[in-house]
C-alpha cells in the first residue's frame, strides 16, 4: 500500500534512490512511463528495481546493522569522561531543549518549496537571504517577519500554517515534528530505559502519533509496520524473536523511496539526551530508532546527529563535536565523504553567504529532504559559528533545503554545548518556556519541564554522572 505519495512519483523516486545506492537504473525512466498509472505493470517494475544489484564499481561501503557499521566506523572515544556540577548539567540539558525550540522554529516559516528547493531563479538560500533583506531584518537576528517587500519584488510567500512562529506573534514553541519526535524520544526512555528496539518504535508510534502526523519515510514504514501487526495474531508475542528480523527491512524498504531522506535524523535528540557524554551509547540508540523506517545513510544521519549532541555535553570545539560525530558512521559511506567536504568548506571561508552558497552548489543535486545535503549543511554550520550559538543557527536556517530541522539540530548541538544560560535571551524569551507537540501531557508544557525530564532519564541510565 503506498501512503504519501502514489505509485508512480513513488517509482520515479525510486529509480533516484537505487541510482544513489549504486544500481545501474538505465531504462527505468522510460518504463514507468510507459506503463502510466497501471497498478500491475508499475508493480512488476518496482520489483524489478528492487531486484538490482549494486555495482561492482561503487565506491562505498554501506551496511545497515549495527555490527557491520561499528566494523567500518573509524577510531572514536566512544565514551567521554566528563564531570559536571548538578547545576552545569541541568543548564545544558535545558539549553539542549531550548536550542532545539529555537532552531525550530526560526526555519518553521520557511518550510516552503521557494526556500527548500529555490524559486523564480534563485537558489533556496537566497530567497531566505531576500525575505529578511525585504524585511530590513537582515544579517539575521529574530525571528522570521511576517511581512517582506521580496513578496511583491519576488514573489516570495512564507508558509501559512505556522503563524505562532513569526516574529510578530511568538510567545511558544508551536507543535512541530521536529519537538514532536524529541518528545517520543523521552518517552521511550522513561518508559523502556535501554530494554527496547525497532519494534518498540513502531508500537510507540501507533501507540501515540496519528498518521496524519507523520510523513515519507514515516508514513510508509508506519503503514507497513500496520500491515504486519493487523494481520500475524500472535506477532505481538514474538516481537524479539526472528520473525521480526525477518520482517524489519520489508518494513523500513517496501514501497519506501524516502529511506535515506531526513526523516530519521530529526528523531536523534531525545535518545542522544538520555546518552549525554556518551557518543557510542547514543548513536545505538539512533540506530535502534531509524533502523525501523530507514536503511544506510538513512540510519548513519540519525546515528551522526546522536554523536554529535551526545559529544555536545562534554565537548567544547566545534571541529571535535563533528569528528566524534563521523566516528561513529562507515567512514567510506557517502554521508562520511559529504559531511568531510562540507567541513572542509566551512574552514575555507568566513563569509556566511558565501558559506551557504558553496554547500548548496556542492550538494544540491540531493531531494531537499535528503539526509546527506541536511547533515553537511548542519556539520557546516557548526564548525562556521565557532561557538556562537545565533551565528550556527541562523547559517543552517540560512542555507534552505530543511530548514526548521537543520535550525533545531544545530540548536540543540549548541544548547548542549553552550547550556541554557549562554543562549542569547533575545531568541529564547520569545518562548516563555513553553512548547506544544500534540501529544498527551505535552501540549502545552515548560521547555524546562522537557528538560528535567531529560536529565532524570540521563541520572537514571548513567547513575555515576
């Protein structure tokens, strides 16, 4: 059963993402096509495209279980040692939960396709760049504006949905997937601690989230899980056992294009809080989250944002948060090569236009919503802001493509780093310490309650902290 999309956008998606995964794909264009909208020819040449082999001559190595990615990952502390006063680690847990809110929702309003794949003639960055220029807002300080002359001049609209997070109206995080899945994230720890796996995720997911509340990777892999539990009596008391085993990649692949976009990445934070200070502990625990609905760099985006939030709460440079974070991903995957080059961008430039404008040349032929121009973006603007927490987070959001979870990733990275109290108030008082995520007991709570939670969670799987 295909969710988000149909059967035949769903192929031609397809075709892209066996082309990424190193499959010789020619001809497939023209199949589709000529088979139109006819269910049974369009089966018979997704079948076939899932048939393909990878080349002999593809460059990178790219598994997807969690042993076979620790053998190809490079040398990593795994584990850093750090000693924090009380007072020091709840500041850095609620800059975490606050930097996460912040970062959301700046980039909220720009959730549109003028910013996220460009418009009228321009790249996404730069119709960003114009909407605060026409708004006299820029270099960027605030919040979006809900007015800019780029809407006359351009054409440019910001998306209707997300009044509560414009400049003008502000006063709580607004419901977003991105605070949403952090919020499952802590659920997951409370109520399971580290006894849990992929099958978790998605009883927690059905459990919890509607379906109207999820998206591509998560819709298909949520409406296939359906399709298992709905239809096996006795799966739910075999849920550990190899029948789910079995299951799992039918479930994260089948019909399921999007299993190497963004999806996955934004669900890292609330799993990497509960393994502060433990890079390894909290890319496990992303790889148990993004296993479910994603494979490869599906899985390796969400594993290197846990490592890098997870470092964030011992480690201060920039340039060591991103190293520890490429640590614990195959180091001849694709995400590794674009995340190295995006650094390498970052360190040879000091101007941030000029940033954005190379990393989006470098990495535009990705969908928008892919996981690899995401995650080199986010690398990027940490080791650019150079401690400066506004500086990183107004360069993801800046850079288009995804840009509310690339503003709440870096945000939550420099929160951790830096802790509450370093957060300029001019970005976090706006949100008097509130957030909504449509779910039970959620909607509305203190940012500060979230992050409570959090460090009791973190207390509670690393007692001697």
């Amino acid at each position: 059963m295909a969710g988000w999309d149909s059967l035949y956008n769903l192929l031609k998606l397809e075709v892209i993402q066996r082309n990424e995964e190193g499959c010789n794909t020619e001809g497939f264009e023209e199949k589709i096509e000529a088979a139109g909208n006819e269910r049974l020819k369009l089966m018979a040449i997704y079948e076939e495209l899932m048939q393909l082999p990878i080349q002999s001559d593809f460059p990178f190595t790219e598994p997807s279980e969690l042993k076979d990615i620790r053998k190809e990952r490079p040398e990593g502390p795994r584990v850093l040692h750090t000693k924090h006063s009380e007072a020091a680690w709840q500041d850095k847990f609620y800059g975490a939960w606050l930097g996460r809110s912040v970062g959301c929702a700046l980039g909220k309003p720009l959730e549109q396709p003028e910013y996220m794949m460009g418009d009228f003639g321009n790249p996404g960055w730069k119709n960003v760049l114009l909407w605060f220029q026409g708004a006299d807002a820029w270099p960027i300080t605030t919040y979006v504006p809900a007015q800019s002359r780029a809407q006359k001049e351009v054409g440019l609209e910001i998306a209707k949905w997300t009044p509560k997070s414009l400049r003008e109206n502000i006063s709580y995080m607004e419901s977003d997937d991105d605070i949403r899945y952090t919020v499952l994230g802590l659920i997951m720890l409370e109520e399971k601690g580290l006894d849990w796996d992929s099958w978790d995720v998605g009883m927690l997911w059905h459990r919890i989230l509607p379906y109207y509340q999820v998206c591509t990777a998560e819709t298909q892999a949520y409406l296939n899980f359906a399709q298992i539990t709905s239809h096996e009596q006795n799966f739910l008391q075999k849920k550990r056992n190899t029948d789910w085993q079995e299951q799992k990649d039918w479930v994260r692949t089948y019909l399921n294009p999007y299993r190497e976009w963004i999806g996955a990445q934004i669900r890292a934070d609330g799993f990497a809080y509960g393994a502060a200070g433990n890079p390894e502990l909290a890319a496990e625990l992303a790889w148990r989250d993004a296993s479910f609905s994603h494979v490869k760099n599906g899985i390796y985006g969400e594993m290197f944002i846990a490592a890098m939030i997870a470092a964030a709460f011992s480690e201060s440079n920039p340039e060591r948060i991103v190293e520890i974070g490429l640590s614990e991903i195959p180091a001849n995957s694709r995400l590794a090569k674009d995340v190295r080059e995006a650094v390498a961008i970052a360190r040879s430039t000091k101007d941030q236009v000029e940033l954005v404008d190379r990393i989006w040349e470098a990495f535009k032929h990705y969908n928008p919503v892919h996981t690899n121009n995401n995650a080199a973006l986010v690398a990027a603007s940490i080791i650019f802001g150079q401690g400066d927490f506004e500086k990183a987070v107004t360069t993801s959001v800046l850079g288009g493509w995804d840009t509310d979870c690339n503003g709440a990733t870096v945000g939550s990275i420099m929160g951790a780093m830096l802790g509450a109290e370093a957060i300029p108030s001019s970005w976090t008082a706006p949100l008097n310490d509130t957030l909504y995520a449509e779910v039970n007991g959620f909607h509305p709570i203190p940012i500060s309650e979230c992050a409570s939670r959090s460090y009791k969670v973190f207390k509670k799987l690393n007692p001697n902290s």
